[in-house]
C-alpha cells in the first residue's frame, strides 16, 4: 500500500477500473486499506463490454473528470493494454513474460526507468518507440538526473509517478493526472482520475425575491420559434400536403433503391402500376426538368401509384392533379384503403390534349396506415401528368388544423424562417401558384424542396398562429439585390415592379414584415457560400444598404458568433479547430468583427447555441471528452452559454464603448435542448433555466427562437391525432402566467462551476441562480399586482425551498408543477401526453415549498 498512499499524499488522483464484480473491489478496498486514496471505481458490473472494449476505461474517465488523453493506465493483461490505447490513454504494461507487450512503457516490478525520462515517454508513444518483444522498456541514455523529493530509482513509486500534478483545486482543466490499475496482480485495474458528482444539498434552499429590484422588461419575443424547409417541419409535418414528390422531382421507376441520399428521408415515391413502363418527359414537362408519361393501350389499364398513405375512417379528402393527352385516354384517380376490389373509391376523367387541372374527392370508409393513390388509364396515344396533390379535406390554407390548433395553444411570439437551406434558397422558386413551383434539390439538407411552402405560405402561418414573422435572406449563395427584391415583393406597395408582382400572385396590400435576418451562420464552413469575415463584412454592408434601400424601417438581424460559439462548431466543421478559446476581435471572432466593422448595418446580432451533450472541452488537448455529470449540471450546458454569451457581449462593450449608445442587442434565434437526456423532461427543465437566464439579463436579450416550433409536438403523417410534449406544455405555462417585470433573486445555495474551458463551452460566472440545484425567477405582471415565482428542479431528488419575499406581500396563490410520471417518459403521436399539468393551491407562501424531483413549478400569488 505504499504506492497508493504516495501517490495520494502527492496529490494524485487515482481510481480503479476492473473486470471484476463490483463486491469483489468492495472487499478488496477494505481489506487493502484503499479508502480514502481511491476517488471512484468501476466494476464489471458497471459497464455492458468487456476488455478489450474501452468502455470501462472511458466510464472512469467520465465519471472522475479527466480527458481520456489524460489518463495513465497501469495494465498486467493484452486486453487491458489494447483496450486503454483504444480509449486514446497511455498505458504502462507490468509484470514479465511480455505482460507489457504494446504498453508504452514495460516495467518489471522493480522497473528502472527515471522520472525525468519516463515523462517523456509517456508524453508521446512517437517518444519512446516500443520494443516489443522485452517486457522491459528502458529510455534513450543519458537521462540520469534524479529531480529533488523524487522516489527512489528502480521502485515502483518511481515508474508511477512520472508525471507530477500541479497542486491546486480538485478539479484541475490542466493538470495531468494518474489513474492506477493494476495495485494487486490481477485483482484490481484502475483509471481515470477523479472529480465525482456535485452533491445535491439534502437541506431547505432559500431563495430571496427583491421586489425593489426591478429588471428591464422581459420582451414577448423570448417566445418565439425556428422553422425551416426540412425534415417533417413542413413536408410530412404541418403542411397537409399527403403525397412525396407531388411534382415527379425523381423518376418514377421500380427501382427500390432511393435515388436520393440525404439525411431526411422525406415522405412518398411514386412506382409504376404492374405492366407500366412511365418515361420521365423533358420535352413537355409541366414543371421542373421533367413529367412522367405513360404509353397507353386501349385493352389493359398503365399508370403509377404511391403507398404509405394514412387514411382516417370518415374522413374527407380532397386533391387535384394536372394531365394531358394526346389521344383518347380515360383515367381513373383511385383512393385505396384495403386490398379488395370494392375497397376504393373512383373519380374517373377525360383529359385535354394540353395540361388541365381536375378536381377530386373521396371520403375513407376505414383507416389504414397503408393507403395509397392510384393514377391508371386506358386508350391511345399518351398520357403525362404534371403534378398531383392529396390533402385532408378539413386542412387551413394548406395546413393540418390539428397541429395548428395544439401550437397555437402555446402562443408563439415570433417564427423565425431560415436556417441552413436559405444560404441556397431562390425565394422566387416559392411564390406563384403552388402547383407551377419547381421542385429544388436543396444542398444543405440534401433534400428534394417541392417549394410548396414559401412566402405566401409561412406568414399565413404566422396570422393563423398569432406570431410576428422573422425572414431570412439568403447571404450564402444568394445576392443582395435578391434579397432586396424579396424585401420589396412582402413590403413594397403595389406601384413598385415586387410589389405588382405580389398583386398578381393575390395579395395587393403589402405585409409589412419588420424582422428581417441577414444570412444564418455564416461563420460555419458547412454554411453554403461561407467565406472569411473579411469578406462577409462587405458582404452584409452591401445586403442591409440594398435591403434598407426598399423599405428603411425593417429591423436587420447579422448572423454573428462569440467565441463561445466559435469554439464548439467542430461538431459541424469539416476541419478541426485549433487554438481555442479564440481571442476577442481575432478573424475567429465574428461577432466581434461584425460590430467592429458592420454595426451601423443592423440592429441585433444573433448567437446560436446547441451544446455539446455529455462532453466537456479541454484547451491542452483542443478537443471535447465524455464526462458523466449529475443531471442537474447536464442541463444546464446550454443556460450556461447563455451566460457566456451575456459575458462575451460585456468584453464587447468594453472593447467598442460606442456601442452603449447603439440600440444593438442580442437574439438567440436558435437554440435546442436536444441530447439533454432520455424522455421529455430532461428537455423541458433544461428549456426552462435557458428561458431564466434570458430573464436574468432581460436588458441584453431581445428575442428568442426554440428550434424548432413541430419540437413541442408529437406528430406524425398517418393522420393520428398529434399530442403536447413536455416543452410545449412549459412554454404555454410560461406565456399564460409569468409576468413581464423579472425581479432580483438571491440564494444560499451558489451554482457550482461546470466542467470545460472558460471562453469555449462556459462562462467566467456559472449560470443559474444561487439556488442550487434549483433554478429560480421571479417575475410582477405589467400592472405589478400578481407574482409569479418559476422554479425548475432538474435533480433527481425532492427539495425543500423557502420564499423569502422582500417589498411584497402576497396573498395565498396558485400552483402549477410540469412534470412526467418517469424520466423516460416520452408522448407519441395519437397517445397522451407524457407530462402532466397538475394545479393546486398556495395557502402561504411563506410555507415551506415542496419541489418534486425533475420537475418545474410555477407559483402564483395575488399582491396585496
């Protein structure tokens, strides 16, 4: 034992790892003496692989705090060593007999090599190269000098101490740390230097509300939402539109491979009808590069058909498709729900020689997830078909009134339209009759865009939700007199050559749109047409002059980035990043740059943030490493980004004063609590405490938008009735009953410091209040007659919280709680929520307060 306690009272920090029963490792601490030197270990029955699977190793690392680079394991088995390098931890082989083969460094028990020349081979394995067949690995000669205080020359002490750590706090982001696996032969393995959990105060918390502290109003557009043409946002999602490829973007052809390779698999491929030979037309296409045309014969029916449509019992469905033919033909639109011949309904037509639009529609006498449409036809000559359309028949100007109605209930404040596909997107290939768009492959998302959804459609969906819109121009591959154009088509008046042009698309009156972005992430190589910010600088100057030029009262968005955000876009970024934290005002800096060089040319300055889940950055190893927090520091990842960027705005202003007398704030118009945890909760605690930390720095943030609005709904496209998820049930309580004037909140329960670098993935200053692992706001209405006091529980344990109101006396109130029955509770489309909104009553909030665990409670107290 002495090498363990050496090794403690020098201030490593050690664990162990082993493969054996996590009883086993109990009864050997005890035996041996460990307590009290090993900081955690990890046991087989801890893990699902064994060695050579990396998985126990990385779990200790995770759980103690420590980069697998970090890490030094100590192994007497082959598995052992190729399962410490494929964590990417250094590994000393011990014992002879070629125990050590492949270790970075192979020592007998008593191995020779000094501390002054084992740092260096266990720095690098490129150091010391291996010698694989000795089970002793000695240093170049010539390293002899023996530092002061060492251990002496030839012990083991000496072999596992090669490298000292710094003193310093528990958790050091830089120093290099030990982790000891193998103390007795073959019994106990251990890695990963150690910080454990953040403990949750098992005591009352107190939170302290200054009613005589009084922040800047907190805006309504802090409620607000990211929409964009991918996935099942709209195609599949809130446009009712049933059938893919409406529009015959793809042949139709057997084949069974998809022509397409993209991420979203998106809805519907149209194949051919037995014994139907369909040709893709380029000659008389009706809209993009080609129609599907059908030779047909007078004595057997030919034609396409798509499946996987979901059908309702009773319900209605209305369509339309555009054909023509050159002879006689008859065609007959089926819906089909069943696989006998009755099992249809029929609309039978005779089309023109040029391209005519009919109408049809049925009503499903039973519900099927496996519907489908069938287009066939008898006669001669040919048939083509330019584009077919099948929608519910109950559908709000082309959208599902069930998922309209459910977000609506929500009151979204604003929808911002962009992201990623706007930096290719052609806002004219979106306006016009809907059935004359060309479909578009989008190469941000790899998609086929049918266009079905553009202007017209997406502030119709803004007035049937009650919601300011929020347009992204394209400032990837787009240009600026595009964009002013754009700007002219929605708000110039019907003189103006755009604004004519709207007229006679249906709409003369202009929309009067007053959000306008410029571009969306510009920053990120994956961003089609991103450049240096040398470069985009003039770019944005150029495209808010020409856009200010149409119309000079619209509000202009940049498309910044702090280093914060900088920093963590190596998940995106198809080369790595170095050198980070980046510095303020460097080209690194966007943000810094854009108000450096561009701020007379817009008003606020976006910032996105999707943490990273579960992992941390380490700034000497330039990279992000698991860690394994408690919940209640998991979610606050991206609260504390928040905070960070709050910090990076204050250098901002230190650096340019002049911006204290601009009108510039900031907008976090993209945002998600995705990887926050299994089930819905997770998401919805972590939602709420980002909302709060924009509450706290009301003055700074002026809108934000959740990505993405279809996010607070479980839905899918078989017609099943779509059902709130636990974000969307947050967000409604928050708008219905959180006031708009957030108070002071004080606490004697600090938030501890995350794990991570300052500058990259969190702030100088932890997020949240002093309330942990609570997180507190308290907000007065407009006319300061009712509190309301949010608090969000993200442990998994009760807490007990006392209310300490100073300048207000309330009287007995309300109480709402968030909540699911477990934390992997999740809702599905057609089912019940997995969360609940349970409502009580408040008789004193001077009380003691119960908050159950994982979840968010609202407090509402009439003011006397």
């Amino acid at each position: 034992m002495r090498v363990p306690r050496a090794l403690h009272a020098a201030g490593w920090l050690q664990a162990i790892a082993s493969s054996a029963p996590r009883l086993n490792i109990q009864v050997m601490r005890r035996v041996l003496g460990f307590e009290g030197l090993i900081e955690t270990f990890v046991s087989a029955d801890d893990v699902r692989m064994g060695k050579p699977d990396p998985e126990v190793f990385l779990t200790a690392a995770g759980r103690l705090n420590v980069p697998p680079g970090r890490c030094i394991v100590v192994e007497d088995a082959a598995a052992g060593i190729e399962a410490a390098h494929r964590a990417g931890m250094r590994c000393i082989g011990v014992g002879g007999g070629g125990a050590g083969a492949g270790a970075d460094l192979a020592v007998r028990s008593q191995p020779t090599c000094h501390p002054a020349r084992s740092r260096s081979c266990c720095r690098s394995r490129h150091s010391c190269p291996p010698v694989r067949h000795r089970p002793l690995r000695r240093c170049r000669p010539g390293c002899s000098a023996q530092p002061p205080g060492a251990p002496p020359r030839g012990s083991r002490l000496e072999a596992l101490t090669m490298i000292p750590r710094t003193a310093g706090p528990r958790v050091l982001l830089f120093a290099v740390t030990m982790s000891l696996l193998a103390l007795a032969p073959r019994c106990a393995r251990a890695q990963g230097p150690g910080f454990g959990a953040e403990p949750v105060r098992s005591g009352p918390i107190t939170a302290t509300v200054d009613a005589s502290r009084i922040g800047a109003p907190i805006d309504r557009l802090l409620y607000g939402y990211f929409i964009e043409n991918l996935g099942n946002i709209f195609e599949g999602g809130l446009w009712a539109e049933m059938l893919g490829d409406r529009k015959f973007y793809d042949p139709v052809t057997e084949d069974t491979a998809a022509p397409r390779t993209g991420r979203f698999r998106l809805v519907g491929r149209w194949r051919p009808l037995a014994g139907t030979r369909v040709d893709m037309d380029s000659a008389h296409a009706w809209v993009g590069r080609h129609s599907p045309s059908v030779a047909l014969d007078p004595g057997s029916a030919r034609g396409i058909q798509q499946r996987g449509l979901g059908l309702i019992e009773g319900k209605a469905y209305t369509g339309r498709i555009l054909l023509a033919a050159d002879g006689r033909a008859k065609v007959a639109v089926a819906l089909v729900w069943g696989s006998g011949p009755q099992d249809r309904q029929t609309v039978t037509i005779s089309p023109a020689s040029k391209y005519t639009t009919y109408p049809f529609r049925f009503t499903s006498p039973a519900t099927n997830r496996d519907g489908r449409l069938e287009i066939s036809a008898t006669g001669t000559g040919t048939l083509r078909i330019g584009a077919v359309s099948l929608m519910p028949a109950d559908n709000v100007e082309g959208f599902r009134p069930d998922m309209i109605a459910l977000l609506k209930s929500v009151h979204p404040a604003m929808l911002r339209w962009g992201g990623n596909f706007s930096s290719g997107y052609d806002w004219r290939d979106g306006i016009g009759p809907r059935d004359q768009r060309p479909p578009r492959w989008d190469y941000a998302w790899n998609v086929v865009e049918q266009n079905d959804v553009g202007t017209f459609e997406v502030l119709a969906l803004n007035r049937l939700l009650g919601s300011e819109p929020n347009i992204g121009v394209n400032s990837g591959l787009g240009d600026a007199h595009t964009a002013a154009e754009w700007v002219e088509y929605v708000n110039g008046n019907a003189s103006t050559p755009m604004g004519r042009l709207r007229a006679q698309h249906g709409h003369p009156q202009p929309f009067g749109v007053k959000w306008w972005g410029i571009g969306n992430e510009m920053y990120g190589d994956w961003q089609l047409g991103h450049m240096s910010i040398d470069h985009y600088v003039l770019k944005h100057n150029a495209f808010a002059e020409a856009m200010r030029a149409v119309d000079p009262s619209i509000v202009l968005v940049a498309s910044g980035a702090t280093p914060f955000e900088m920093g963590t876009t190596a998940r995106h970024n198809r080369k790595p990043l170095r050198d980070r934290p980046y510095a303020y005002e460097s080209p690194e800096d966007w943000s810094g740059r854009l108000l450096r060089d561009a701020y007379r040319n817009f008003d606020y300055l976006a910032e996105h943030i999707y943490a990273v889940p579960d992992q941390a950055f380490d700034a000497g190893l330039q990279e992000f490493w698991p860690v394994q927090d408690p919940v209640q520091n998991r979610l606050r990842r991206i609260p504390n980004r928040v905070k960070a960027a709050g910090e990076a705005w204050e250098e901002y202003q230190r650096r340019m004063p002049y911006l204290k007398d601009t009108r510039i704030r900031m907008v976090l118009d993209e945002y998600s609590s995705g990887g926050a945890g299994a089930g819905e909760m997770p998401g919805a605690l972590a939602t709420a405490m980002t909302l709060h930390e924009m509450m706290r720095a009301s003055e700074l943030w002026a809108m934000s938008a959740y990505t993405a609005l279809t996010g607070l709904i479980a839905y899918d496209r078989t017609g099943a009735p779509p059902a709130m998820r636990a974000t969307g049930f947050l967000f409604k309580l928050y708008t219905e009953h959180l006031g708009s004037l957030p108070l002071a909140v004080t606490g004697d329960s600090p938030q501890p410091e995350l794990r991570g670098t300052i500058g990259v993935d969190k702030p100088r200053v932890s997020s949240g209040s002093a309330t942990y692992p609570l997180d507190v706001v308290a907000t007065l209405s407009p006319d300061r007659k009712t509190l309301t006091v949010a608090v969000a529980n993200p442990s998994e344990s009760q807490q007990v919280l006392n209310l300490k109101l100073q300048g207000i006396t309330p009287a007995g109130g309300h109480a709402w709680t968030l909540s699911t029955p477990d934390a992997g509770a999740r809702t599905m489309p057609g089912g019940k929520p997995a969360a609940t909104v349970a409502e009580s009553q408040v008789a004193d909030a001077a009380a003691p307060l119960t908050i159950p665990a994982s979840s968010v409670q609202l407090y509402q107290f009439p003011v006397q």
